[in-house]
C-alpha cells in the first residue's frame, strides 16, 4: 500500500498538552514540514518562551532551548551569532511576544537579526487564564475586561505585522491564518518562504499565524474557527506587509 500522508520526522510522536481544538499543534506539523523539506532538522535550533508553547521543546526533533518570558528574540540573537550557520527560529504567543518582550521583538527587526519569528496570534493570554493581551479586540471579553475591552480604558489592540514592517531590519512580515485548508497551506509556504529568507540572510522574518483559543474564548472548537473567520481576521487582515525580495532584490 502507498504511503499518502505520514508524520514528519521533525515533529515528535509524544501526546500534546495543548487543549482541545487548539491550532498550535497545526502550525507545529506545519513548521516541522517545512524542517523536513529542507533538510536542516540537524541544523535548527528552535526557542521557546513561557506561555502555551512553554513546552514546545518535548514536540520537536530539532534542538530546542526555553526562554524566559518574552525574551525568545534575545535568546535567539544570541544563538545565531553564535552558530552563524544553524538556522534559529522563536515560536511565541501574542501575550508574549507583544507584551512583555516588545522591545525584544521590535529590536531584532531593527538590528535585520537573520532569524525567524513564528508568532501565533489568539488575541488572549492562553497559558495564564485568559487575560486581556495587546492583540486583544475592542469589545472582546477576557478574564480582565468582563465587559468587553474598552479602548478609552486600555489603549488599542497592536497590529505586529504592521509594525515590524516599517523596520529597515525586517525582510518579511506576513500574516496568515489557519481556520482553513487554503489558509493553512499559505500559512506553510509563508513559514518556508521565512526560512529561505534566512538561508540567503536576508534578515528577520516574522510569520504572524491568527489561531484559535477555544478553552479561553469560551466557545467549541468550531465555534472558534467561526469567530477566528467573523472577527479576528476582519480586524487583522491576512497578507504580506513587508516582503523584500518582491521590492527588488535581496538586502
């Protein structure tokens, strides 16, 4: 019988301890295809932060490091300075990444750090409860805003791929999602198009990947597909911000 569909070695063959209906183990299988693809599962090092990924060094084949919370950009500087040749990416959330460690993010895109960034964006704080993050929509119901995030009491939400596409460092900030086939499949080619970028060190890359938070949206599984499809990508549209090898040439 042929083999159609089969695990990629990258991706370890352990239980996950995300919760039901979570895309995070989606973009891990989309990640570690790509690793696979290329041929670098040897040559990769991954870091991970605290946050829903904190345990994301027991999913992959690669080495994988832990950060401190919202510092995986300066891990990560430091690991590709250091082993110039390694292909270094960071997996982090929105509470992470644009919270505590936004000038660790804002900074590797100043500095063109060769690098990849794979940031999942659910507009909540995941592992901690549920809080309100920078991501989080005007009017939507966390842990912290009862009655709907209120702009006049907590600023607006940060768009970051909109942001660190205005950084001379950054080579591509696109945006993609994952509630469906087409989606996901953008979504892998963005991550390898991120990791080619760092093969030819074009400098830093960022793949904004919008995802579901079912457990803290407090919906199904399906229901927040839905609510990804009604309310997060009409706020944070899909699509490249900055790419440089589509505004001529290389760096």
């Amino acid at each position: 019988m042929a083999i159609v569909f089969e695990k990629p070695h990258a991706l370890c063959d352990v239980p996950m301890h995300y919760c039901p209906g979570c895309t995070h183990g989606i973009v891990h299988r989309l990640l570690c295809e790509v690793i696979d693809e290329m041929g670098i599962e040897g040559d990769t090092i991954g870091v991970c932060p605290v946050g829903c990924s904190v345990f994301a060094y027991n999913y992959f084949n690669c080495d994988m490091i832990e950060a401190p919370h919202g510092r995986a950009p300066a891990v990560a500087t430091g690991v590709k300075r250091s082993n110039p040749d390694k292909f270094v990416f960071t997996y982090q959330g929105d509470g992470d990444l644009a919270a505590i460690g936004t000038a660790e993010t804002v900074h590797v895109g100043a500095r063109g750090e060769n690098i990849v960034v794979i940031f999942i964006n659910n507009t909540i704080y995941g592992m901690t409860g549920g809080q309100m993050a920078p991501t989080t929509i005007p009017g939507q119901v966390t842990q912290t805003t009862p009655f709907g995030r209120d702009t006049a009491l907590a600023g607006h939400p940060i768009r970051v791929c909109e942001m660190m596409a205005t950084l001379s460092g950054t080579a591509l900030a696109q945006r993609v999602a994952v509630d469906t086939v087409p989606h996901i499949r953008e979504t892998k080619k963005a991550i390898r198009k991120a990791f080619e970028n760092q093969k030819e060190k074009r400098g830093l890359s960022i793949v904004e990947i919008l995802s579901t938070c079912p457990t803290n949206w407090g919906l199904s599984p399906l229901d927040a597909i839905k609510r990804l499809q009604d309310e997060c990508i009409p706020y944070y549209p899909l699509g490249v911000y900055k790419d440089v090898t589509a505004e001529g040439g290389d760096k």
